[in-house]
C-alpha cells in the first residue's frame, strides 16, 4: 500500500516525548520520509545518506515489487543513519519542512538522529562514539603542560596508525592540537581593553576548541568584543554535548546541557548574552538544548544566546560597530560553515569582515563534511574527502590571500586539503584592529597566503 506523506499525527522528534523512544512509531516515521524523499530527491548530492536511501528504495522496487519504502528494514534505516553527518543542509533546502509551513513536515537530520539514539540504546554506544563524544575531558588532559607530550603522540604517523585501530580515528584526518596555554588560563591572566564595559557585559561560551586546541579563536573573540565595548566573562561550562548526540548517546548530551543551564542561566538573568564562537555549538545551544531539556530554563538561555559575528553584526546596523581598522585582509575566501548556516543568520562575519579597508569576500558555501565527529571516523574519511572536493576547489579558485572560516574543523579540513591555515572571523578581525591575542595557534602547514 503506498505510504501517505501526510503524518497522522505530529513527528516525535523531542527525546522527552515516549513516542520518541516507540520503535513501531519510529519504523513507520523513517518509511514515511524516505517516500518523501525519494520522489523529490533534491538532495542527492548533499551526502551519501541519499544516493544509499535512493538506491535502497529502487532495488526494492525493482526487485521486490514495492511501490517504495514500505519494505525497508533496519538494516537500511541503520546505513542511511550512519552515512548522515548531521549537516543540517538538507533541512535547510527542503520544502516540505514546519519551518516551511508545509504538513509533511519532514525533518531529515531530527529524524536520523532519533534513529540513531533508539539504535544506541539498543545496543549501547559504541567504543569510537564514547571517545569523539568527550572532546572536553581529552582537552582538559592533554593540554597544558602535556600538550607536547600529546602533540608529539598525533604528529606521528606510525602512533596514528595504532590510535586509530584502537579508537577508529582515522590516521589521516588532522586532528586539532592541544595548546600549552588555554584559553581559561589566558583569560585569567589578561588586562581588559580600554573602553571595554561601555556597552555591557556578555558571557562567553568558548567551547572545547576554543578553550583547549585553538584559544586563539576564543582570545581574539574577547579582544574584539573588548575593542566593540564589552566586558567578558567566561562562566563555568563544559562541552555543549553535540559529539554525544553525534553517537546516539542522549543521556550525556542531556547532562551537559543541563550542566551548562545551570551555569549560564544566572548570568543571562543579569543581562548578560551568551556569545559562542563555534557555529556547532552556537547551533546545539539555540536549537537542541531546548529539546534536550524541555525546561523554560533551556529555552530563557537558548534565546539569549548569539554568535559572535551575529552580535558584531548587530552593532554594525545599530552603528555602533567599532571600525578604527589598522589594516585590510585583501581577498577573502570566506567558507559559510554548515552549522552556520542552520541558525538561518546569514553570512554575518562576511559581512563584517566586508567592511575592512582593500577588502573583497567571496563566500564559498560547500560542506567540509567533518561536521563535529563524522568526518574523523576512519570508515568514512575517504568519503568525506570525497565531498570536500567542492569546497577545496573553492577556495583554490577564489585565489585568495587569506582563508576564513567560523568552523575550527573546517579549518582543519582546508588545512589537510588545501595546505592554507583559515583564520576564525574573529582571529581575522583582530588583526585589522592590530590586535595580536595570542601566539600563531598552530604549527603545522603553509602559513595563509597574505
């Protein structure tokens, strides 16, 4: 019987729902939308989660005589599931999503999510999610004073090769330094900016790769912001969770939202906002946090919060942006992050990084399919090289001087594959102030051409 594309009731996308959790619900869910999706097929080229959909439902089709994914299994659910790298850009591109007003209401990324979470408490997350799910607790031991011990260990290739057939991190992918210094202990040592509190206070979410691999990012984010008129405070907080629920594991992701509710809550109550400086964790805090929670508490700090470049745009339409520039960045290749563009913000440190003098953007928006853990997994590196072809083209078409970008795994793809450094929008915009936070963050690849 063909499959109608019109729920029966409203999709259970929210864990706290126990239909969520209802496998016969969650079958027919998952059957529901790969009929949508294999009549539209818009997204083909998004990721391999489509042409393995596709090609699935076909064979079937052709073999079994279905009229389309009413004989689907778990086996089927399961590769798609796997081959998504939770992007968010089909949802983005889809018609017939609630943001679009329309009743199939098809929410592919949510629903592969749920997917997987059901398969996680099914049959426990595995060994290699448990390891990408806690990029805070690695960070908080190998930086530091072990972070050339730490670094040494990743430079080799032959310790590489071991690590991965431990831990299924493939031996190619770039995996982000450890810095000496974090960003805590930068941020404890500093002397705020002149001027800075004129305008207020913000609180700062600097997140696992601006506090432990890149404090660069995080350290020119407070000096801009200084340099705009704020105060900034670093509150406690922990990882925004997104590595768990990128391995099913639900109850993890929960407590770290709600660790980091808590700790942020009292500050966003004082006036304050909440200023992330990765676009995946930006994207966590505003959108899966509520859900996770299902708390007003979630949703109060959820809506306070903004990405840095977000705010700076703010203060740009309300001319109130600081522009005493010292210096252009020539041309940039700018690569709208994925996440980013999630949020349904627009390009805003395009925009702001526009404004700098003998300054020229070009936005390049395609995936660097790393998106948080899936591009480090050793049985799909290769794919997702494959993927960012379009990306690494990009950029080496653009011919620029200087390569940004908002996501620090990103950077780490355009650095694999294009041998350039990408610079954070933030890291961008200090050095047009003249501002140097920081030593170089990392010291490996060609420099960024300039």
């Amino acid at each position: 019987m063909k499959i109608q594309p019109k729920p029966a009731r409203p999709p259970a996308l929210d864990p706290n729902d126990a239909r969520y959790w209802d496998e016969r619900d969650l079958e027919g869910e998952m059957k529901r939308v790969f009929e949508i999706c294999h009549g539209c097929r818009m997204c083909v080229g998004f990721c391999g989660s489509f042409p393995d959909m596709f090609g699935r439902i076909d064979r079937d089709i052709e073999k079994k005589g279905a009229d389309g994914s009413e004989l689907t299994n778990l086996d089927d659910f399961r590769s798609v599931t796997d081959l998504c790298w939770q992007c968010k850009l089909c949802f983005i591109e889809c018609p017939y999503t609630v943001d679009q007003k329309h009743e199939w209401a098809v929410d592919v990324p949510r629903l592969l999510m749920r997917f997987k979470a059901n398969d996680a408490k099914r049959n426990g997350v595995t060994f290699q999610d448990k390891v990408l799910g806690e990029p805070g607790k690695l960070g908080a031991m190998a930086s530091g004073f072990m972070a050339p011990v730490a670094n040494l260990i990743t430079s080799s290739q032959l310790l590489r090769k071991v690590q991965a057939k431990v831990t299924g991190i493939s031996a190619e992918f770039p995996v982000p330094p450890f810095a000496s210094t974090t960003f805590e202990s930068w941020m404890n040592k500093r002397t705020p900016l002149e001027g800075a509190g004129t305008l207020g206070e913000v609180a700062i979410f600097s997140t696992c790769m601006g506090d432990y691999n890149f404090p660069s990012i995080a350290a020119s984010a407070v000096r801009v912001l200084e340099k705009n008129g704020y105060s900034v405070t670093r509150p406690e907080q922990v990882c925004c969770g997104i590595p768990n629920l990128d391995g099913g594991d639900i109850d993890a992701a929960r407590e770290k939202a709600r660790t980091n509710v808590q700790s942020l809550l009292p500050h966003v109550r004082a006036g304050k906002l909440v200023v992330t400086v990765q676009p995946t964790c930006g994207y966590t805090i505003k959108k899966e946090w509520p859900e996770l929670l299902g708390t007003a508490e979630g949703r109060e700090v959820a809506a306070a919060t903004v990405d840095i470049m977000e705010l700076l745009e703010r203060l740009r339409r309300e001319k109130k942006l600081n522009r005493e520039f010292k210096s252009g960045l020539g041309k940039v290749a700018y690569h709208a992050a994925c996440h980013l563009r999630a949020q349904k913000i627009g390009f805003p440190g395009a925009r702001i990084l526009g404004l700098l003098p003998d300054t020229e953007v070009e936005i390049v928006e395609k995936c660097s399919a790393v998106d948080g853990t899936w591009g480090m997994k050793s049985q799909y590196y290769e794919m997702g090289r494959r993927y960012a072809r379009k990306l690494a083209s990009g950029i080496e078409n653009a011919e620029a001087a200087t390569v940004v970008t908002d996501c620090a795994l990103s950077a780490q793809r355009i650095l694999k594959e294009n041998e350039v450094e990408a610079l954070h929008p933030a890291e961008a915009l200090a050095r047009a102030y003249g501002i140097d936070p920081t030593e170089s963050r990392r010291p490996s690849g060609k420099a960024a051409r300039r």
